[in-house]
C-alpha cells in the first residue's frame, strides 16, 4: 500500500487527534496508506506548519489544515485516484 496521506500534528492536540481518527477512517475505507508525522521530531516541519496543525498532505501537498473534513478528504482522495488510473 502506497502512502499518499501525511498527517502532520503532535501530540496532547485534541485537534490533531480528532484529524487522525478522520484521516485513519477515510484511508482505510478506501485502501490508501497514510503516515503521521510530529512537528517536534522534525524542526523544518515546525518552521513551515507550528501554526497550522493539524495539516493533511495528500502527495505532498497541503489538502487541509486544523479541521478535517472527511467528505472532502474522501472525495480527493477518489478523484485523484480515478486520474491517476487514467
């Protein structure tokens, strides 16, 4: 399984946990692998995102910050995957 989702958060956020109960229900719903990843293990991630966790990366780029919207996630996620099979 290809991970093509990255959460991007910390941990003690009651956002960032909200996001990974969404994000682990979409992707396994769908079939597509994710990864987390803690802004304080990595200082470039704290540069660019500190402000903005929980932030979800769908092949590297910015899908959505603080609030995830699974719908909305679900739906990338599908039509992305129906491009990329074109």
């Amino acid at each position: 399984m290809n991970t093509r989702v990255t959460l991007v958060g910390k941990q003690d956020c009651h956002l960032c946990h909200e996001a990974r109960e969404q994000v682990s229900n979409v992707c396994d719903e769908l079939g597509i692998g994710w990864q987390e990843l803690s802004i304080l293990d990595d200082p470039g991630l704290y540069d660019e995102y500190w402000e903005k966790i929980p932030v979800v990366l769908i092949d590297g780029r910015i899908h959505d910050y603080w609030r995830v919207d699974p719908r909305r996630l679900r739906r990338a996620l599908s039509d992305n995957r129906s491009e990329s099979s074109d």
